[in-house]
C-alpha cells in the first residue's frame, strides 16, 4: 500500500529497477508482434490480455504498460480493451537503416504485483523507396580496340529497402554491342558489369548512350535509371596495372581525419591521354564512400570520417585506375582497423654518388643507406624497396645496411634525372612506410654525332652578287650536353680537284652561316654542289656531313648581240633591193642572240631610224626587214636603217644594228614576198607579161654568148707563140675572201686548176686541164698577169 502512495516517478525508477535485476519476476516466454512500416497511428497491432490470461479490468488494477528498450512510445497499451495501438508511423530506414530484421524490444509491465512480459515488435519492411543511382550520367570512355568480352564495372544502385524489396535486378536497352552481367559482391548485393559482344567502330558510330536500369524485388516493382554514355575513342591497347593487386592497410582506430590511408598507384605503357590515369572507388557501399575518399589523381586514399574498431573491423575497397583511353585497371585495398604502431622506420643515407656517367658499368654502387625503427619485434622489421622500371636495384648488406647499384646501362639522352623513391615499410601492426627520395644525375659521354636538319640543301644566290654575301646556313644538332654538343661546321673537300670550292664559298664554322666569296656568273657556273661537316668538341670528335647545292639566277646582264649583219666588217653589208618589190619585200633578216636565259633573252625587234619613214618595217619578233609600201623614183637610192634589238630583261637591255639598202633598177634576183603578197602571186599572169619576158631572157642569153666567144678570141690571140696551141695555165692562189680556209668549204688552198678555153675545138667551152699542188708557195704566179681574164668575168 505504502508503495502505491509514493510519486508515482520514484515508483516507475523502483519497478524498472526490479524488472531488470528480479529474473523470476520475468515471464520465459517472448511474445513477437510484426507491423509493416508507414502502417497508420493507431492500428491495432495485437491484445495482450489474451497472451496474459488476465481480465480487461486486471489491466488498469495492476497498473499495466509498455516499455520500450530505447524508451521511446512506438505503441501504447488500451487499458480499456488490452490492445496494443501503434502510437507514431514506423520508419523501418529510419530505425534501423540496413539491419535486417528489424526488431524492437518491449515489456509489458504490471505493478501491483510487480510482473513484465518480454515481447518483440518486428518492423516489416515495405517498397517504399526507389532504387537510385549515385551518379544519373555515367561515362565509359571504350576504345575501339577493345575486344569482344571485356568487361566493365558499373557502380551498383542504393535502395534503402532491403531484402527482396532492395535492388535485385539490373537491365539495359537493347543494342548491337553490350549486354548486361550481374556479379554478387562479398556483401550479397548485386552490381551490374556490361559487356562487349561486338568489337566498336569509332569511324562508324563514335558514341552510344543506353540506358541502364536497376529494378528491386517490391510488389510493384520499383526502379531508377542512369544514362551511360560511351565514348568510343582510338586505339589504346595497353591498360593500367596496379603496382599491387591487393593493397593490405592496417588502420588506427584513433587515426585523424584526413589521414593517408595508403597511396596506391598505377602505371600504363601509352603515352599522351592514354597514358592519364585517374583513380577511383569501384561499386563500393555507402559506409565506404563515407569514411574514404580517393584523390583521382594521385591515388592517395584518405579518411574523411572517424574509424570505430567496436562497429566495423574491416573494409574492403575496390578501386580502379582508369587512364584516357577508357581502359581500367582493378585492384582492392583492406582496410583492418586496429591498435597503434606509431614509429615509421627511418631511412640514413650514408653515401651518395651523383652525377654518374651514362657508361657506367652494371653494379655500381650509387648509394649506401641504412634503415632504422624504434619499434620493436614485427613492428622494428621492415621492409625496403624501389620504383620499378628502373635501371637500379637494391642490394641487402649486413643489418640493416642497402646498397642502391645500377642494373642497366643509362642513357643520358633518355633520362638525365632520376628520382629515386625507397619505400620502407615495418611489419608492425598498423604497418608504417617511410619514402625517401634519392636524386640521382647522369653526366654526359660523347656518344651521339652531330645531326643536321636536313641531309641536302638547295640554296640560291643571283648572279653578279658581291662579296661576302650571305646566301645560307646549314644547322646541325647534337643531343649530348656541355663540350659535347659544341658544334663546329667546315667545308669538305670535293670530289673533284679541279673545283676551285675554296674560291666560291665559306662557311662560319661556329654557326654554319655559308657566304660567296666571288661575284657568281650566270652564263659560267649554273650550279655546283659540296659537302659540309659538322664536328662536336667531344672526345673522340663525331661527325657527320651534309650535301650543300647552290643554284645561280640568271640576271639581266648581257646585252643582246647581233650575229647577222656584222658591225664589224670591214666593208658595210649593203642590201639590194630592186625598186620594182611588192610591199612585203625581204630585204634581209636580222639575226641576234642574248647570253642570258628565260625572259633575259626574249628579244625583240624594232626600227629606230630610217632615211625615209614609213618605207621599211621591222618584225618585232623575228627581226624581218621588209617594204612596208611600193618604192617610186621620188625615193632615195641610198637607204640607211637602225634597228634597235632588246630583251624582257629588267631593266632591260638592247644593241643596234646599222643596215645600208641599195634601191637598184632591173634587179632580177628572186625575193621573199610578203605573205599578203603570195595570194596574189598565184592568180594567173597576164600574156602580155609572159612575151616581155621571154623576149627579154631571149636578148640577155644572146648577149652573154657574143661576150664569151669575144673573150676567148682574145685569149687565143695572145698565146699565139705558144706550141700546140696551148691555153695559159691560171696559176696562183684566188683571193683569201673567195675560198674557204677551214676545209669545210668547195675549194681548199691546197689545190689549184689549170683553165683554158680551147679554141681549136670549136665548141668554145671551159675544160679542166689538171691539178696542181702547191708545194712550194713562192713559185706561184701572181695573179695579176691574168687581170684581164678575171675582169672579163666581172671580179674587181
């Protein structure tokens, strides 16, 4: 009685007290009652009188109510009728996030006399929340090499339901190239992979985009979407590979935020974007994706919350090196939680060599450095190691002693730094490493030749340059360093002796500058080729050479010269032209050459002076001279011309010509007519023209036969007192200018002819008597004697 008029606060602390220390006053059995969650405030969840076996009326004699273990009022108890009533909305997420099955604990208490019931609310979950991806738009970059098979891990779809109501299914939209594969993790969960059926075609079809489904097991079902995009992208055939398949990380739990968890790294044989990778976490759970973050360039793994050893051990990361071919590489990192190992061992270097020459022998020892933990045992013990892909090796001496020696060959050209990082891990629990990084230089040996840019050059310089003119340089490179590289140029001997090089062209032998020492001439050398060489300050020396093809222009610097009529001569060439020409009439043809080429000896003609204007012309082209107009007897019979010949040249060039034109009468020699004029030469002539020309060819033959027969009686009669009748024999040479000299003319100087006219015959015709030769040159007659002869034929 005493106990039932206290505060009524003291006499709950005393029934909780007793209801958790007075095990008999405990019922064995534990009632279990189940709601689904989101059910109404209010429902009816179960009656406790019938699981008692008590009265209505005992309920509210005996004080009964419902205790929960995190003492909160999920239900209430109805005193009135025993029932069990939801007394707020169950959120199964919200109580117990991914804990399955979701169990809350109770008692039913009564207080006079003191006596709980234990009894279990079991929270069913329903499909209330959809299946999301974390990131909407998902990008594949997938090179088009790729083969058939290859697989590609998605990131799976959170669904804070669980069970059958949690994401069971993935699916993707029908294509030609990927179909969808579902894995189980090691947590039961499912995440989807696609892979390629058919080989890509960036050519073709340079992206795809599909639509990737995740689908959970609820009645309905319920489902969330993420566009994938892939991007198709030229060959990238080497993928990353981790230094480590597994990364194994033990952790302190008191480790701070942004603690380094571990800094993993990749390597990939591409060059370029192919060759950049970029990290990430790979179909990881929400409790990772909030305790990790992974830095995408730098592979460095750190917290970014607080570690409890007492909720979660372990974790296990999967993480990816993707590079920018869309090519990836997996590897996992675990992650134990555990107590502290706080001293990380100490790396001493003792000596160090550096630079070393490129041509180094294998094995030599570059470094000799100590290792040292404070730790003790497992903890104290390391482990010392080097990048790979290095052309050094770590050597283990006595205790804890390493020498660091060249495994390779070096080469300075490739790689004149390196930076060596010795990683030293204990085997403490965490473990530790320390990383030290050693900087090694390679120095330089002669062991390239200079190179130049190209191995011939075409260089032009016109003509008529002066002096020391820059008309070029040759460059050459050499890919050592210091004195080695040094580079010194020089003209080699050419093949040909007899090419004065050392005359034409100099080169600056410390910038390869080349320059003409003479004035170059056109019309003597066009072109002429040499060898340079480019030599290093190295020891040994190393060369190499190079062909060098210098071209001349052409410039206008030769007038035209007229061939045809010499100026000369010491007569002047006198043209005969017979008053009676057609307009059109040949006179005579100029004819004119020029040294130079291309337009430098285009020429042209035109007439400069003439005695009377307008009568001759000149063709501009071929250097014609013609009658412009019919001659009359008003015109002059001495006609000077001055034809002026030029080239195209710039500035251009010309020569003159001086012409003497004699206007005769009778003149019956044949001419060019013009070609106006030959049109009408062939229309029929006139028979009256026809008789005035036979009559005329009629008299002049007569005439020519009477002075031969008068000629060779003269000639009879003055060697009357010869015997036989003998004709004088012609002896002697004829004038230089009638013969040619040269032997490839009618008659040589070497023979002579005796001609007579013989007279007894009657046939009055000239006959060749003989040949004599002249050997002796001052026994010949003169040719004076027969002065009256030669004048008989016209030779003055």
């Amino acid at each position: 009685m005493e106990l039932g008029k206290g505060n009524p606060q003291q006499i709950r602390q005393v029934l909780l007290f007793f209801v958790f220390l007075g095990g008999s006053l405990v019922c064995s059995e534990t009632w279990r009652y189940s709601v689904a969650e989101e059910t109404e405030i209010g429902s009816f969840i179960g009656n406790v009188v019938k699981d008692i076996g008590l009265g209505v009326e005992d309920l509210a004699a005996r004080g009964a109510r419902v205790i929960f273990d995190d003492y909160k009022p999920h239900l209430r108890l109805d005193l009135q009728t025993g029932n069990l009533l939801l007394n707020e909305q169950p959120d199964r997420e919200a109580l117990c996030d991914l804990t399955e099955p979701c169990i809350l604990h109770f008692q039913v208490l009564l207080e006079n006399p003191l006596q709980f019931f234990r009894a279990e609310l079991w929270v069913e979950d329903i499909n209330d929340h959809t299946p999301t991806f974390t990131n909407k738009h998902i990008l594949l970059k997938i090179s088009e090499s790729t083969a058939p098979g290859t697989s590609f891990q998605m990131d799976s779809a959170q669904d804070l339901d669980v069970g059958k109501n949690g994401v069971q299914n993935y699916t993707l939209n029908p294509n030609l190239h990927f179909h969808l594969k579902l894995q189980d993790s090691e947590d039961g969960r499912k995440y989807p992979e696609l892979l390629l059926d058919q080989p890509l075609d960036r050519e073709k079809e340079p992206e795809l985009r599909l639509t990737l489904t995740a689908l959970d097991g609820g009645s309905p079902a319920r489902s969330g979407t993420a566009l994938v995009r892939v991007l198709v992208l030229d060959i990238n055939d080497n993928a990353p590979q981790f230094e480590r398949s597994v990364y194994e990380v033990p952790i302190p739990e008191n480790s701070p935020l942004d603690f380094l968890v571990v800094r993993v790294s990749a390597t990939d044989l591409d060059a370029g974007i192919n060759g950049e990778l970029s990290y990430s976490f790979s179909h990881v759970s929400r409790d990772i994706q909030k305790t990790f973050e992974i830095h995408p360039i730098f592979g460095e793994v750190r917290l970014k919350a607080f570690l409890d050893f007492e909720l979660l051990q372990s974790y296990t990361i999967n993480i990816q090196a993707t590079d920018g071919g869309g090519l990836s590489g997996k590897s996992v990192i675990l992650v134990s939680v555990v107590d502290v190992n706080d001293n990380p061992p100490e790396v001493v270097v003792t000596s160090l060599t550096s630079p070393i020459p490129e041509n180094s022998s294998p094995e030599m020892v570059v470094a000799v450095f100590s290792l040292r933990d404070q730790d003790s045992g497992d903890n104290g013990r390391m482990v010392c190691s080097i990048q790979d892909n290095l052309p050094f090796l770590l050597k283990p001496n006595f205790k804890n002693f390493y020498t660091l020696e060249t495994e390779s060959p070096l080469d300075r050209e490739s790689k004149a730094e390196y930076i060596i990082t010795i990683t030293v891990t204990d085997m403490g629990t965490p473990r530790l490493k320390t990383e030290h990084n050693i900087t090694v230089l390679v120095s330089d040996v002669n062991d390239n030749a200079p190179t130049f840019t190209q191995t011939s050059y075409t260089l032009w310089v016109r003509e008529n340059n002066s002096p020391a003119l820059h008309i070029g340089s040759v460059s050459a490179t050499d890919t050592d360093a210091g004195a080695n590289a040094q580079v010194t140029y020089s003209l080699l001997p050419p093949p040909d002796p007899l090419v004065p090089l050392a005359s034409l062209v100099s080169i600056n032998p410390d910038n390869g500058h080349l320059f003409a020492l003479t004035s170059l001439d056109y019309e003597a050398l066009r072109a002429f080729e040499f060898h340079v060489g480019a030599t290093d300050r190295g020891s040994p020396a190393l060369s190499s050479q190079a062909l060098v093809r210098v071209l001349v222009a052409d410039a206008n610097d030769n007038a035209p010269f007229v061939l045809y009529p010499l100026q000369n001569a010491s007569a002047p060439c006198t043209e005969l032209v017979p008053r009676a020409a057609e307009p059109g009439y040949l006179v005579t043809k100029v004819v004119a050459v020029d040294g130079d080429a291309g337009q430098n000896a285009w020429l042209s003609y035109q007439l400069l002076k003439a005695t009377e204007p307008g009568l001759f012309g000149v063709w501009a082209h071929n250097g014609e001279v013609r009658t412009a107009r019919l001659l009359s007897e008003r015109d002059a019979p001495k006609q000077r011309l001055v034809v002026l010949v030029k080239d195209n040249g710039e500035p251009p060039l010309s020569a003159s010509v001086t012409l003497h034109v004699l206007l005769v009468d009778g003149f019956s020699q044949p001419y060019l007519p013009a070609p106006e004029a030959e049109a009408a030469a062939a229309a029929p002539a006139d028979p009256l023209t026809v008789y005035l020309v036979v009559a005329l060819a009629s008299v002049s033959s007569l005439f020519l036969f009477s002075v031969l027969v008068f000629v060779a009686v003269r000639l009879c009669r003055r060697a009357g007192a010869t015997s036989a009748g003998r004709c004088p024999v012609l002896e002697g040479h004829f004038p230089g200018h009638l013969v040619d000299v040269s032997g490839t003319g009618t008659l040589s100087q070497s023979y002579q002819y005796e001609v007579c006219l013989t007279g007894g015959t009657g046939t009055r015709e000239f006959k060749v008597l003989k040949s004599v030769a002249s050997n002796h040159r001052g026994s010949m007659i003169n040719v004076e004697e027969n002065s009256d002869f030669l004048n008989g034929f016209g030779f003055n």
